[in-house]
C-alpha cells in the first residue's frame, strides 16, 4: 500500500465538509481537523512528487497572485503550488492595471476573479490595514457570486497580511512534525519565536503572530522574544495562551533573546541558530534574579549596576532628562567608574541630560581616542597613542585645559563622585580606591612554559610561526572552540598572547 493511499484514507476520517469553498485568512479559525487535512494533503502531494506520480486536480484554471508588497520566496512558492495542482498563474501588476486610472478594489476583485480558482494576496505593509484590503476584495467576490456575476467563486488563500503569514507557519511547522517525528512528539518542545529584523517592515509581526498562534495547538512550550515596542497584537497573543491551554503546552513573552534561548528546542527564524549556538557555548548569564524572573522596569537599574560595576567607565551618548542612561551614570559614579559623555545640540530634548553630565564633570568625548587616552597609561600594551587614527584625535590640549579650568573640579567631584583628574593617572585612582588593575606585563614564554596548561602549551606551539586566525588554530590543535576560547583568555590574562583584529592572535612580543 502506497503512502498515499494510507494518507488518503486517514483524510476521509477528518471531518472537513466546511472547507470547500471558503477561504484561508488565517491558522486559528480552523478546526483541528482541518489543520491535519492540510497536512494530510501536502503529505500526500510530496509523496505523489516523489514517486513521479501526477499531482495534478485541475486540468486547466488559472491561479490569481497579488502581491501588494515585494516577495521572492511567497510568489515562487505560489506560482509552483498552483503549477503542481495544475493551475496557470497570472500575477496581477496594479500599475498596468485599471486600478491606475481609478478602478476601486470591489471592481477589481470581480474583474480578475472570471474563471479564476484561487487567489493569493499578500497586503502586509501597513498595520490594520492588510487583512482589511483582503476581506474587502472577498466580500466583493461573494456579493458577485451571489448576484450572478460570477460563475464561479474563487478560494482566497492568505500569503501574509498584517495579522498572520499562514501558508509560511504552516510549511514550517510541518517541517517540525517531520523533524521530531510525528505530531505526538512535539508535546513539551520548546520554540522560541525571536525577533527578526526586517528593512521593510516597521513592525514585522505576522510571523510571530503565526507562530504564536499555531504552534501553541500542539502541546508545545512557544516563548516569543520581542523588544518593547514591538508588542504583537493583544488577540493574538490571547488565541495563543486559549491554545496552551487547551493543550497542555505554554506560552509566554519575554524581552530577551537569552531567556528565550534557554532550553530551547526550536529557534524560529533559522537566522538566528547562530546568536543560540553562540549563547549556549561561550555565553554567560549573569543576574542577581532567580531563572525565569519576568523583566520589568524596576529590574533594569539593578541589571545596569552590574554592568557598569563590571566596566571601567560609562559613556552616555544621548540621553534625555529622565533617562536610564542617566541612572547608569549615577550608579558608575558611586562605584568609582569613570563618567563620559558626548555633547549635543542644547536645543535638543534627548540631549538635556548628556549634556547635564558634561555640566557636572563628566569627561566631554569627541572621538573614540577621548575614551581610550583615558586609560592610556593603565594599559600601555593595549593602548598607544600613535595607534590613534589621525581623524580621531582628541580635543587640542588647550582647548581641553581650558574646558577643565572652568569647571568647580572639587564640587564635581563630590557631586558626582567622579575621580579628580591630575597629572598622574595611577596614583589618583590608587587613592580613590578603583578597581582598575593593569594588564599583565608581557611574559617571556619560555621562562612560564612549565606552568602552562597541555592545552596551553598547545596553542602556544601552534603561534611559534607567528600570527594566525582563531580558526586555523582551532583547525591545528583540535581544541573545541570553548576550550580555546578559555584558553586563550588565560594566556592573554598571563601576558604570553595577544589579540589582534580580524580574530587574530599572536604571541607577545612578536
């Protein structure tokens, strides 16, 4: 018995009566039994491919796309489904059409519709808009086969509107029937649904949407990842929780990309399994929260304490009067951190508090040297002055004295609690107390090769020819990347490597 047959009969046990002759807006108005006849039927399709067997249904028709937005992989995925079924394809261009010269949308929709099957439409450009132009053009339709001036009435299939992209989340989701093997496999599995950005797109949120709102069927744990301002639509969001629900599954949104990786199954889209491998092996998470905290305001000044305990300074670039930028700030100053800022347009309302900065003490930046001068003479082996690009030098010393010179240094300081500036850079922060400590003079390899690691020693033997790209050691010594990573954080905290751009290293001294 051929798989086809075995499928065919599985579809007659489906109840589907109520999905001819109606159309395909979106995921969550189908049944579950329509769902799998879907699958079913794809299923079945590939199979008839795979063995050279005719797919074809109709055997002649004409298939209608239009598509209001750009698309390359929707419009060939449309054009070839309709040619597997048998169907020609005439894609309707607005520009060389009536619709120029002022046809309406009703007027359209029945002029393209004469003996036409099926019409795909992709309208995804504009919030609330896209789902409303395709119902306006089916109900069109509808009035025209009602009023008999149709013969026939055309199938609406959605190709991605502003609510949901079906036929996407549908392909893919039955690739994940076939990954995990089999529907009854999926109960449990994580899919984290993380933002894609999108040049097109303000606010790409149709896939999400879908994903959201068919995953969620199957039993499975969908957290979505999306930045504030980019929130999907409340009703979305409430089908997909009625679906965990309903099934055992779960759902939830975070902020991060990080939280929403953790123990993931599925990372959606695939352009991100990069950024998920790379947190999974070198990543760190580090927070003062228990797992699974929720993010909120009120956490994000503690998130950014740590982040500038951690750092050696802060640079606010913009930030308006009521900031958490200028929270961030506050906080480097009580911990000893230096305070950059770089100066604004003063008739600026998102410069008001960099600006206020500069007003307190904070050290003015102009270029990237202005940070790097600062700790010049704490990392002489890391720092140069004549590495400085000529183009990035910083304010003419007289210029800057004079700037300084204006300033009431002591009440800054203890406003801000910033360090004092003077001539010798060690012995000020000495006697302020920071944790600033240089990096290691460079080692003499020969004099440390007993106390090196085997895996150290390794990697040392593979830069005796002189420098060479991370890969290429990783490639010589058969390290795995996580163990070479840390390995050559060792050696470079030791003096004996160091790093150069293009993801180079080379031993020090050379």
């Amino acid at each position: 018995m051929s798989k086809t047959v075995e499928l065919a009969r599985h579809l007659s046990t489906l109840n589907i009566n109520n999905m001819y002759k109606t159309d395909f807006y979106w995921t969550w108005d189908k049944t579950d039994d329509e769902i799998d006849a879907i699958f079913t039927v794809a299923d079945a399709l590939r199979d008839l491919r795979e063995r050279n067997k005719s797919t074809r249904v109709f055997d002649s028709g004409l298939g209608i796309s239009i598509f209001r937005d750009n698309s390359t992989r929707t419009r060939f995925s449309f054009a070839s489904a309709c040619n597997l079924l048998g169907l020609e394809v005439q894609d309707l261009d607005e520009k060389k059409s009536q619709i120029a010269h002022g046809e309406t949308v009703r007027e359209t929709a029945n002029m393209v519709s004469f003996m036409a099957d099926v019409i795909g439409i992709r309208d995804d450009m504009f919030i609330h808009q896209g789902h409303e132009y395709q119902k306006t053009f089916m109900d069109a339709l509808e009035e025209g086969y009602r009023d008999g001036i149709l013969e026939q009435r055309p199938t609406l299939v959605n190709l991605q509107c502003d609510v949901d992209h079906p036929t996407q989340c549908m392909a893919d989701m039955l690739h994940v029937i076939h990954y995990f093997g089999g529907v009854e496999n999926l109960k449990g599995k994580k899919v984290a649904m993380t933002w894609a950005y999108s040049p097109s797109y303000g606010k790409p949120l149709s896939v999400p949407q879908g994903v959201i709102g068919l995953m969620t069927r199957f039993g499975m744990d969908v957290v979505l990842a999306h930045p504030e301002g980019y929130d999907v639509m409340p009703e979305v969001e409430e089908i997909a929780k009625k679906n965990a629900a309903a099934t055992g599954g779960s759902y939830k949104k975070v902020a991060t990309m990080e939280e929403a990786f953790d123990g993931a199954d599925i990372v959606y889209p695939v352009s991100n399994r990069a950024l998920f491998r790379d947190t999974e092996e070198y990543g760190c998470i580090l927070s003062e929260f228990a797992p699974g905290t929720p993010p909120a305001k009120w956490t994000f000044p503690k998130r950014n304490r740590i982040i500038s305990g951690l750092s050696c300074g802060v640079l606010v670039v913009e930030a308006p009067e009521k900031s958490g930028a200028l929270i961030t700030a506050r906080l480097a100053a009580e911990q000893g951190r230096d305070v950059f800022a770089v100066p604004g347009n003063i008739d600026q309302p998102s410069f008001v508090g960099s600006n206020r900065l500069l007003r307190d003490g904070a050290i003015m930046v102009s270029s990237g040297w202005d940070v790097l001068s600062e700790y010049e003479a704490l990392f002489p082996d890391k720092i140069r002055k004549e590495d400085a690009p000529a183009h990035q030098t910083a304010y003419p010393d007289e210029v800057r004295k004079a700037a300084e010179a204006e300033k009431p240094l002591l009440k800054v300081a203890q406003k801000l609690r910033l360090p004092r500036k003077n001539e010798n850079l060690k012995k000020d922060l000495a006697h302020q107390g920071i944790d600033k400590t240089p990096c290691a003079p460079y080692s003499d390899v020969g004099s440390v090769r007993p106390k090196l690691s085997p895996e150290e020693q390794t990697i040392v033997d593979a830069l005796s020819g002189g420098q060479r790209l991370v890969d290429d050691v990783i490639a010589e010594t058969g390290l795995s990347t996580g163990k070479l990573l840390s390995s050559l954080t060792m050696l470079e905290l030791k003096g004996i490597i160091r790093r150069l751009p293009g993801k180079r290293i080379v031993l020090s001294g050379k």
